[in-house]
C-alpha cells in the first residue's frame, strides 16, 4: 500500500511539462487575436466599401431623377432672317419667313473644364447644367413650381468648406474626389437677364458657385454623360458637348439639330471608388490624376475609354460603376429643320 507522500508524488506536473502547456496556450491566443483583428479589419473595409457605395447609388438617383425633370419650355414662333439671332420682340419681325422652335431656357452637357473653367479647379470628365421646375427657394414665401438651375460635376479637393466651423484645422483637410450638385434657388435665377448665349452660367460660376454647391457624395472619380436621339448614338453629341444654343454661334448642321431642343436620351454613368482605396491612393498621391484627361473626349470611343479606365482602376482600387439612360419627359425631338 502506497503512502500519502507517494501519491502526491504521482499526482504533480513538472516544470518543463507546465512550460510546454503554456507556450501551447500563448501560439492558440496568437492565433486567436490574429484571427479576431484580420477579421475586425475585413469588416471595417466591407463597412466602409458598403457605405461609399450606398452613398454613391443614392446620388446617382438623385441625378438620374432631377435630369429627367429638365425642360427648356420650348414653343414655336416666327423666325426673323434679318436679325442675328433670328428673333425680335415685342414686334412681329418685318422678315417672318417661317415658324422656328424658341426657347428661353438653356441644356448644356460637356467638358466641366470647358463649361467651367477655372485654372485652380480639378474636374474631370463632364457635367451638366439645365433648368427645371424644382420650387427650390431660400425664401418661404415664394411658389412651388419656380424655375431653377441645376447642375452636376465632380471636383476633387478637401472638406473645408463642407466641415463645420467648429471642427478643429489641426485635423487636416480630407481631400477627396467628389460629385456635386449645383441647385441656384429661384429667387437667384438670372438666365432671363443673361444678354449672352453662357453669361447665365458664366455669372454663376464665378459669383455665386460656392453658395448654391454642396456635395453629394464621395469617392466618385467620373460623370460622364452622353445626350443621344436613340439607344447607342453618338452622332448628337460626338465629343459629348451639347448645347441647345449652339444655333446662335453660327449656323451649322448640328446646331440647327439641336436648336432650342433637348436630347431625346441622355447616358449617364458614374464610376465611384471604395473609401479605403481612396486613401491609399491619396496617400500615395495618386487620386488627383485618377482618370486620364485624355479620356471620354470622343463618343465614339466610348467602349475603348472605358475599358482603358477599368484596366487601370482593376490593379489599384475596388469600385462600381453606375450607368443607365435618362428618358427627358419634356423632350419633344424633331429630326426636322428647327
């Protein structure tokens, strides 16, 4: 028969097995914390990516639905030959040879560069500008169906004039590629007074852009819009300018097409890029210059750009495109002469 002494003899762990169990329980809780921070980073990523996308598919709705609302309230009235822009009023024209489509109102599509030029901006691809009866006022007291001008670029740039003012600057500016949307209340609209074919634009451009712009969302690196009669054209708008006023420039085949009309169609896609690729890329600096310059000129090319931008974007970055055609509700297109 044993002793007690014998049997806790048995019954002990020696030093190197205690060591051994304890190197086993610190590789399992490595493993464990590695596995629980890979997984904790993947879900702030997919957060993130779901977030900018979310955003992103609301701001190309609210495109998409406030450009088919735009009208140009066309009508038809006489044309007068003898005068430079082929209408006189009050009077009735001395020359009245024929009934043209008139309009007051103004559709633009193009370059944003080029619509909106500004030498310390950075905006790539196009926008759009046009007038619709949205009611959108500062003050309360006016109607609901008042005029107002819309618009829709991207600009990249930093936060500071989205952050509010107590933020601290020490922070550091976020700087970003983002869509925005251009809403001129009714109260400011001055396209009747303008005396040019773009001074309306132009005067809102330089003095009163900042005050009617705010961002829609973030992260998106390209609007590219394309106005056509039908499905796959590219003849209306071939450098994807578009212009109901062009007719005043001069008389040409495409402005006499487009002559105080709008586009039938109207292409819209919108590439946006997750959060997380943005700010390695602009960590990197690297995001300003995303999109190519030499993209999206040419509307036949379409396909080839587009290609060329998503083998780019594929090696650097997760992103999503959005495209679809906006139908004009007040389009009333004739193939006809104006």
């Amino acid at each position: 028969m044993k002793s007690n002494a014998e049997r806790g003899r048995c019954g002990a762990y020696t030093l190197i097995e205690l060591l051994a169990a304890m190197a086993t329980l610190c590789v399992i809780l490595l493993m464990l914390f590695t596995t629980t921070g890979m997984a904790t980073l993947a879900w702030k990523e997919n957060s993130a990516s779901t977030e900018t996308f979310q955003q992103a598919r609301t701001a190309f709705s609210t495109v998409t639905r406030r450009l088919s609302q735009a009208t140009l309230n066309s009508y038809r009235d006489y044309y007068n030959t003898a005068s430079s822009q082929g209408f006189t009023y009050p009077d009735l024209p001395a020359n009245k040879t024929e009934y043209r489509t008139r309009s007051e109102l103004h559709f633009l599509t193009g370059r944003a560069a080029d619509l909106m030029p500004d030498a310390s901006a950075t905006r790539p691809t196009h926008a759009v500008f046009f007038q619709a009866p949205f009611g959108y006022q500062k003050k309360t007291d006016g109607l609901r169906s008042l005029l107002n001008v819309c618009g829709y670029y991207v600009e990249y740039g930093d936060d500071s004039q989205n952050r509010p003012s107590f933020t601290s600057a020490s922070s550091g500016a976020k700087k970003r590629s983002r869509l925005y949307e251009v809403m001129q209340p009714s109260e400011e609209f001055a396209l009747y007074k303008s005396g040019t074919a773009r001074g309306w634009l132009t005067g809102l451009v330089t003095s009163s852009l900042a005050a009617n712009t705010h961002a829609l969302a973030e992260n998106i690196i390209a609007l590219i819009l394309l106005p056509q009669r039908r499905p796959d054209d590219t003849d209306l708008a071939p450098r994807y300018a578009y212009d109901s006023r062009a007719w005043l420039k001069g008389r040409t085949t495409l402005g006499d097409l487009t002559q105080n009309q709008l586009p039938p169609l109207v292409q819209v896609t919108m590439v946006v890029i997750d959060e997380p690729s943005a700010k390695r890329l602009q960590d990197q600096d690297q995001l300003k210059d995303l999109v190519d310059a030499s993209l999206f000129q040419d509307a036949a090319q379409f396909n080839a750009d587009w290609q060329r931008l998503q083998d780019k974007l594929k090696g650097q970055c997760r992103y999503r495109c959005f495209q679809t055609t906006v139908s004009l509700a007040s389009s009333t297109w004739s193939e006809s002469a104006p």
